[in-house]
C-alpha cells in the first residue's frame, strides 16, 4: 500500500467524520454552525479532488520495458513475444498494414484462485497515441489456425500463470508500438481519487524495441 495509498484513507475517513458531525449539528438544528462546517467540508474535499486531478493530467504514463510487467496487486501481466506477420492463413492485411501477434502472459502471485475482472482486455497504442484494439473477426481466423486462446479472466491457479496471443492490425510506418491494459470494468472507487492513480493515463508495456521491421 502506497504512500498515496494511506493519504486516500486518512482523508476519506477524516471527510465522513466530519460529515457525520455535521449532520450531527443539524439534528441539533444549529443552522449558522451547519451553513458554516458545510463550506468548510466542500472547500477541504474541493482541494483534495483538485490535487488529484492536477497531479493526475499532469504526470506522465508510466512505460515499462517489454521484460516488464503490469501489476494489479497479486494479478499481473507481460509480453512474452510480440512478431510482425503478412498473412495469418490465407488472410491479408489492409493496404499499408500488417498483423502483429502479441503473446501474452498472466501471472498471479496470490495464494489463492483469482482472475482478471470481467471486461479485462488488451489494446495497443503507437506514438501518437492512437488506440488499436484486437479486431474480433482477425482473432476469430487466428484461433481456427492456432486454437482458441484463453481469456484474460481464466481462472488462476495460486502463484500459476497462463499464456495467451492476441492479433493485430497495426499500420507498416507505425514507429513504436505500446501494449495497454483494461483491468475490467468494474467498479472506479477508490482509484479514481487517489493521488497519482486518479485521471491518470494507465501504464503501458513498449514492445517496438522487441519487433523487427
């Protein structure tokens, strides 16, 4: 637990405190105390929420080599091999493009059974930061070549880990490519107002210096 960490639970606890003395104050019918604790409340909590969305546009994404992982507490994932292909079967890529076959590995270091949330998923982005996402159709003909690959949210056994390929369609003068990662779609409470995480632009792993030309 970071540092950041603990300054979101001292704040969070310390703004429903004051809100419970608050309500307090007002079932006492103490209306000028109410009005003036009330301003007091929105100003802190409006300073905290304007560090975290300063500090969040602010900061840069975080880049990782290609040997690096993602982490997501004891869930994490990586880069095992990512390659160029003309043609996956008898399919071709559009005018100007090519696949890229990313194989990908998730690792859990808890003692436990877990998985990824639902709605985890991959996507690249190039240097100008434009999104690819896996084409479903182009991984649908990928799996009737190579057999169906896991989903990020397949169960892992505690300390196991899998391997799974994800392909896509990259145009050919892209210069440096980026694997990003959607950690489901659940629920954005508390990340979203903690320092450093909220309005934060999510860590992505580099893989053009592991891709030949």
């Amino acid at each position: 637990m970071s540092t950041f960490d603990l300054t979101f639970i001292g704040c969070f606890l310390g703004a429903v405190g004051y809100a419970i003395w608050i309500l307090s104050l007002l079932l006492r019918r103490r209306w000028v105390e109410v009005r003036r604790q009330s301003v007091r409340w929105v100003i802190m909590v409006g300073l905290y929420l304007l560090v975290v969305v300063l500090v969040g546009l602010s900061s840069p994404r975080r880049i990782v080599a290609i040997q690096e992982i993602l982490r997501y507490d004891d869930w994490c994932l990586g880069v095992q091999n990512a390659t160029f292909a003309d043609a996956l079967g008898d399919r071709r890529p559009e005018t100007g493009k090519r696949f890229l076959v990313v194989t990908l590995k998730a690792i859990s270091t808890a003692g436990r059974v877990q998985a990824a949330p639902k709605g985890a998923l991959v996507y690249l982005l190039d240097d100008q930061d434009i999104r690819y996402d896996v084409p479903e159709q182009l991984q649908v003909a990928f799996e009737k070549l190579n057999g169906v690959q896991p989903e990020l949210t397949t169960r892992l056994d505690p300390h196991g880990s899998f391997l799974t390929m994800r392909v896509f369609e990259v145009p050919r003068n892209v210069k440096e490519l980026f694997l990003g990662h959607r950690h489901g779609t659940g629920s954005w409470f508390p990340d979203m107002f903690i320092i450093g995480t909220g309005f934060h632009k999510p860590p992505v792993i580099h893989l053009q210096t592991n891709l030949g030309r």
